[in-house]
C-alpha cells in the first residue's frame, strides 16, 4: 500500500510540474513576443499593458504597428489608445493617415479631435484625397481655377446689359472646412457657384465698361453671396485674373431679330400679293359673266322687234326710225372716238 501511495504522489507531482512548466513556457513565449514592444512603449512613456498586446494580436492587427503609431501621437502630445487605433483600423482606416493630420491640425492650433479625422479618413478612402491631405489644405489653402481646366472651357462668358460680352476667368483661393468635409459639396460645386455669381455680376451691370474699370466689384458680389455654404471648403478670395472684351452679343441679336422680322413682313407681304391676284382673277371672270349676260340681253332684241311686228306695235315707219337713230349713233360715236364704234356694238340706251 505505501508503495502504490508513493507511485501516486510522484505521478500527481510530475502532472503539475508539468502544468507549471506549461504555464512558465507560454509566459515565456508570449514574453519573448511582447517584450520588444512592450519595452519600446514603456520607453517611450506610451505605455501598453500586455494584456492589451495580447487582444491586438487575437484580433488579427499587427501589434507593432498599432504600437509605434500610439508612440508617434503620445510624443506629439496626443493621447491614443490602442482600442481606439485599433477600433478604426478594423473599420478599414488608416490609422497611420490619421496619426500623422492629428500632429499637423495641432502644430497649426486647427481643431480637429480623432473622431472627426476618422470620419474624415473613411470617408475619402478610394479617392484621391485624404484626411492629411484635407488638412494641409486647411494649413496651405489651395488655389482653384475658374472655370477648370479640365471642362474644355478657358473663360467664363456673360452679357452685360449694353449687349456686350465679356470673358473673364477667375482664380478662387480655399481652405478645407474640417468641422463640414463629411457630406460637404466638392470643389466642383465652388468652381459652379464662383461662374454663376460671375454671370449674375457682369449681367446686372448696365454697361461692360464698369466691369473693365474695376473687376474687383466681381469679387466682392461673389464673396458676399456666401458661396462655400454647404460645401467642405472656405472661400478666401476671389480674384478675377483676367478680363476681356468678347463679341456685340447685343447688335447681333438685333441684326437677327430684324431678320427675322423682314422674313415676315415678307412672308406676310405673299400672302396679300396672292390674294389680290386671286382678287383680280375673281374680277375678271365676273366682268367676263357681266359681258355674257350683255350679250344675251343683246340677243333678245331682234326677238322682241319680230315679235312687235308681228302683234302690230312696232310699224315699219318705227323700224326705220330706229335705223336711222342707230345709225345716228354710230356716226357720234365714231366722232367722239366712241367705244360703240371701235367694236361695232350697238348701244344699250339706243
């Protein structure tokens, strides 16, 4: 019995050296991998516990990275955790980006707290931009052509009230908003709104001269619209860079007005002419139906003389009276240089 007592013990006791040996090599371990990094934070009075190197490296995140990037904002004055780093690096951010427009908004005294540069960083990922680049705008603002280059267009054209257009082009000073980047309108909506209040100015002036003799008054009506409401930018200044005379927009509308007016007018002018030809040709085919009904009226004469004739009322002393007065007719006509002689015809009134 004492034996099979003394084999238990030993073999209760090689398990849990066993265990502890298990235990000290996974210390061990995790020592050797954290100790590096560990120290490098401690040095650098950023400290991380282990127990947070530890969650980063069950997380998937590079530890060392997170780490020298918690470094970098701790030495800038900027207190980061590692959650928080590690937070937006799973949201597929870039931490380092944020880190690095973290120090330059605070070494330029502009406003801008982590959340905010996060916002911003998620929000121009896939682009061009980024939240470092939107603050170096903020820090050196930018300078936009009106209207851009890539249009197609070198000027901007507008009419003032004389009719006379002007061409001007326009360069517009901007820093980035940081407090309305996330949904805020591009440059694209400032290099719209700039050329609309550049119309709006030059066509409300009474004459193209005002415009030439001080351009500024293009400036400041664009400034006072507030133009950079609702965008991610701040208007600085706009400054008109060029300013020239382009074509009599005015006389040309009013050449092509009265040429369409003339093409009226003669249009207008056909139409009467046709219809007093089909007037003139109505006339005469009712002068033409007047002289068939002479004609016929004519033709009842001989009638009516054979029928007096013939009931006693007309003698043949009445015939020759009556010949002898046509005759008498004819011979004044033909005096007078009548109409009954040229054609031959009898007299109506005869």
């Amino acid at each position: 019995m004492h034996i099979f007592t003394l084999a238990a013990d030993l073999k209760g006791g090689t398990i849990g050296l066993l265990l502890l040996g298990i235990v000290v090599l996974v210390f061990v371990v995790v020592l050797g991998n954290f100790f590096s990094v560990w120290l490098r934070a401690t040095f650098s009075k950023a400290h991380v516990s282990y127990g947070e190197l530890i969650a980063l490296r069950l997380r998937g995140i590079p530890v060392g990275f997170v780490v020298d990037e918690r470094i970098t904002a701790v030495k800038a004055g900027i207190d980061l955790t590692t959650d928080e780093l590690s937070t937006h690096m799973l949201a597929g951010g870039d931490i380092r980006m944020v880190v690095r427009s973290l120090i330059a908004a605070q070494k330029a005294n502009i406003e801008l707290n982590f959340d905010r540069a996060c916002a911003i960083d998620l929000a121009t990922r896939n682009t061009e931009k980024s939240v470092l680049s939107a603050v170096m705008t903020s820090v050196n603002p930018r300078v936009i052509d009106c209207p851009a280059a890539a249009g197609g267009r070198t000027t901007i054209d507008a009419v003032a009230k004389d009719g006379i257009q002007l061409r001007a082009r326009a360069r517009v000073t901007v820093r980035t908003a940081l407090d309305r980047f996330v949904g805020g309108a591009t440059e694209e909506t400032i290099i719209a709104r700039v050329g609309e209040g550049i119309v709006t100015t030059i066509g409300s002036s009474a004459s193209y001269k005002d415009m030439l003799e001080n351009p500024d008054k293009i400036s400041k009506t664009v400034l006072e619209k507030g133009l950079d409401s609702g965008t991610a930018y701040e208007i600085l200044s706009v400054d008109i860079a060029d300013v020239d005379v382009g074509e009599n927009v005015g006389a040309k509308l009013q050449a092509e007005q009265a040429e369409s007016n003339k093409l009226v007018a003669q249009a207008q002018a056909e139409v009467r002419r046709a219809a007093a030809v089909a007037h003139e040709q109505e006339m005469k085919a009712r002068v033409q139906e007047m002289r068939a009904r002479v004609v016929e009226a004519e033709a009842q004469i001989p009638l009516a003389m054979a029928e007096a004739f013939r009931s006693g009322n007309l003698g043949i002393m009445d015939y020759q009276r009556f010949k002898n007065l046509q005759a008498d007719t004819h011979m004044r006509d033909a005096i007078g240089g009548g109409a009954g002689a040229a054609t031959g015809g009898t007299s109506p009134k005869a």
